[in-house]
C-alpha cells in the first residue's frame, strides 16, 4: 500500500494548491514544521497532475484559481486511488461553497484568516481519519460487491458505490436520495444484499400506493375480525421483515397521521397488528428512499422532524443520470443484449451516430427513461442488425437535433436564422464581392468591345499587359 503513515514513519505527503504564493509559502512552512512533506501547485491543472503522478494523504485546495473553480476538482480527487482528504482553503466564506465541498466529500472547508491553530488541528486531525481508515481497509477481506443490474464505472457511481458498501456493513437505518428513475430500489437491494442479512427477505413498501384504511392493517397485520372483511389474521409487511431488511419507498409520502406510530416502531422494534392485544417484535433493517426534500417538509410541517432524524443516520445521494453521462453506452448496451434475449433478437450493434444522439441526450427520466427507450428501440429495430438514430423514439431525436441547432445558434449570435451559413471574416467578404464585380466588369467590357483588345483597353484605360493580367486571373479569353 502506497501510504506514507505507517507505525514506522509519521510524515505525511502534503500537497497544496493555491495562486497565492504567499499561501503556498505559509503553509509549507506550516506542514514541513510539523515533519510532513509538502509539495505546491498553482493551478488546478497542475494540481490535478501532481496528485495522480504521486499519491498524497492530504490536499490543501483553494477555490478560486486561474484556471477553473477548486471544488469541480473534488470529484477527479476522489476518483484517485487512495484518494486523499481535501481541507478546502478559501478567503471568500460561502456558506453554498461549504454545504458543496462536504457534499462533495471535502474533510474540512477553513477560511484563510483562520488561526495557525486551527488549520494544525483540522491537518492532524485528517491525518488522523485517514491512517486509521487505511489500517482498517488493509485487515479487511476484499469481497466485490454485489451490484445487479447497477450499471457503470462513472466516478460519481463508483462513490456512491463505496458508501453502499458501508452501509452494508453496519445496520444503521439509511436514506437513499434521489430524483425519480435514479435506481433507488436498484441501489436499496444491494445495501440488502450484501449485508449480514442478505438470507432474509427484502420487504417492499410502496409509500406511494398505501391506502390510507388500510395502511396499519399493511404494515402491522391484524386479527380475524377486527374490521369488516377481516376474515383471517394476516402478518403485517413490517413482521414479514424479521431478520430482513424492510424498504420504504418513497417515504416522504408517508401519511402524517402514521408517522408518529412507526417512529414508535422504529424505536422499539415493536408494534401491534390492528385488533389485537399483545405486541410483536421484529428484528429488521430499515432503508428508506425518496425524490423529495424532507427538510422543507419538516419546515412545512408535512413530515416529522423527529422521524426525519431517526431516517438519517446513513444518507446516500445517487446521482442522475446527466451526473454520470460516461455511463450511457454501458447502460445502452447492457439493456439493449437484455431486451434481445428477451425477444429472440440478434445481438445490436451500433451506429456512431446512435450513441451520439444517445449521450447527446439529457435523460430527465435517468436510467427509467433510458430503459424504457432501449426497450422501444430494440422492438422499432426488430431483425435489423445496427440500432441507428431513427430507431430511437421520436421525442428523444427531435430534442436531440433541437439541443443541436440551439448551440449552433448560440456559437454564431449574429449568423443567419439557417444554422448552415456563417458569416465570413469582413477581409474575406470585401476580398469575394471585389472579385466577382472585377469578372463582371470585363465580360461587360469585352462585350462592349467587341472582343478588341485595343477597344478595350481605350474603354477601361487598362495597359494591354494589365488587361491580359486580368483576364489570366479571372480565366477569360476573348472568344469567350
């Protein structure tokens, strides 16, 4: 393992990046005080090139630079092998900027005019975090995950990845965020799936599709007879995931009215099925998911703050689509074999154009919508061989080639409505309206002339030697 804190030796590689030279000399002298090696870059690029080139523990980042903003770097950084802690660096405090670089997985965000002591401290204690993290790791079995039908090898897939493996190895009650079609079931059955209780069942509720009379019958159970059609006792979906993992769709639509029962529930482990009068225990692992922002819920007063807090001990925002547009090809592929064994096709091909159109796209509807398209055009395509353009559904091509002729337009503001003409440079204007008046004046002259050197020359006040320059140019003859 490429890591310079071991038992043996403490020193740490350090790498700033900062257009301010006086920064960069602060805190190297800074970091190489506290016996750590520090390097520096000035730009992003550089930065960027430095840490592939040699691995760091700890990065030093500021956010405004010359060549772009610090925190886009973030997610590159995390793509690293051993990816190092980032403490983002900047003089302008921005509350946005902070809630980004830790979403972003940033260790720290300090102020510049921070004090020597903080800056130490928030260092030793990244370096801390992290030499613990990487002791652990290597006394860990390497086990690969389980990851049905979760397509791609995108860096913001890979870090959503890495948290789904550590949630599968606690039993915290995790939120999966996410816009609609994201995969949150996809991403939920594999927290399931790779945990302890992967033996146990994975119990499906649909927040969305619970009726309101029946909704503690659903998820408690009842006894015969404790309402009308009642006719025998039935478990309720939260004892049917004894032992198993219990995931809650949508749970932002859960009703009020029970939120404060399940919280109990939550709580406890505990419930009573409708009707009757003794409670039941059940060991699960809850997962929640939603699209929608729970927060301004609480604020709104739709959703229970105190619920919300006991729903988030673990989050995970899975990223859309258009976040991790490296993995359409992969995800158009691996959907279009799927559908072609399910309808006895040949295995597609594709077309350049077909995945450009594809990637060009930017698929509100995430990886839903990229199914559901790949379904339609494997059954427009039938027996044909190669998926082009015209097999994919009409929407999708239409807003493609609007996208298109939209960025055309834009990249020319002052061009012609026809995204086929472009304005020439006004050298190259004047240049081809002086030749084209210049051929037409002599075949005008010619003409009046009647074909007579000697006439012409006497009309336009040309010298003969300059008039055959002219017609050599232009490739006039007199008998023309």
């Amino acid at each position: 393992m490429n890591c310079s804190l071991t038992k043996e030796s403490v020193m740490a590689k350090i790498l700033i990046i900062d257009d301010d030279e006086l920064i960069c000399t602060t805190l190297t002298r800074l970091v190489s005080g506290k016996g750590h090696d520090a390097s520096r870059a000035l730009t992003l690029a550089e930065g960027l090139r430095q840490a592939r080139a040699q691995a760091c523990d700890v990065i030093f980042l500021d956010v405004r630079l010359p060549d772009g903003n610090g925190l886009d770097l973030l997610p590159k950084i995390e793509a690293l092998p051993l990816a190092p802690e980032v403490i983002i660096m900047t003089g302008f405090g921005d509350p946005n900027g902070a809630e980004l670089a830790i979403k972003c997985g940033a260790w720290d965000y300090i102020e510049k005019n921070s004090s020597v002591k903080d800056i130490v401290l928030s260092l030793e204690r990244a370096l801390q975090y992290r030499q613990e993290k990487l002791a652990v790791a290597g006394r860990q079995s390497v086990a690969a995950l389980q990851r049905e039908k979760i397509v791609g090898h995108s860096p913001k897939l890979q870090a959503c990845l890495d948290q789904v493996a550590q949630a599968a190895g606690s039993e915290v009650n995790v939120c999966l965020f996410g816009e609609t079609g994201t995969g949150k079931e996809l991403f939920a059955r594999a927290i399931h799936e790779n945990s302890q209780r992967r033996r146990g069942k994975f119990v499906v509720v649909d927040c969305t599709a619970l009726p309101e009379t029946l909704v503690e019958s659903l998820l408690f159970g009842h006894e015969k007879g404790s309402f009308t059609g009642a006719d025998k006792a039935r478990d309720g979906l939260v004892l049917q995931a004894h032992c198993g993992t219990l995931f809650l769709d949508e749970v932002g639509e859960l009703p009020l009215t029970l939120q404060k029962t399940f919280l109990r529930v939550l709580q406890e482990r505990r419930f009573r099925p409708l009707g009757g009068d003794r409670e039941l225990a059940s060991d699960f692992r809850l997962v929640a998911a939603t699209n929608r922002n729970l927060e301004k819920m609480v604020e709104s007063g739709q959703f229970r703050a105190d619920l919300l807090f006991r729903l988030q001990s673990y989050c995970i925002e899975l990223p859309a689509l258009r976040q991790r547009h490296q993995d359409v090809q992969q995800l158009a592929r691996f959907y279009a074999d799927r559908f072609s064994r399910r309808y006895g096709l040949a295995p597609k091909g594709f077309s350049p154009e077909f995945l450009e159109t594809l990637t060009g796209y930017a698929w509100p509807g995430n990886v839903r919508e990229l199914v559901n398209c790949m379904e339609q055009t494997l059954a427009a395509a039938q027996a044909e061989p190669t998926l082009f353009p015209k097999h994919l559904p009409l929407n999708i091509r239409i807003q493609v080639t609007r996208a298109t002729v939209a960025q055309a337009n834009h990249s020319q503001p002052h061009a012609d409505k026809n995204p086929a003409y472009a304005l020439p440079k006004l050298h190259d204007y004047r240049e081809a309206i002086y030749h084209d008046a210049e051929k037409n004046y002599l075949h005008d002259l010619f003409s009046r002339s009647e074909r007579s050197i000697s006439h012409a020359c006497q009309l336009s006040g040309l010298s003969p030697s300059r008039l055959y320059a002219l017609m050599k140019k232009h490739e006039i003859s007199r008998i023309d």
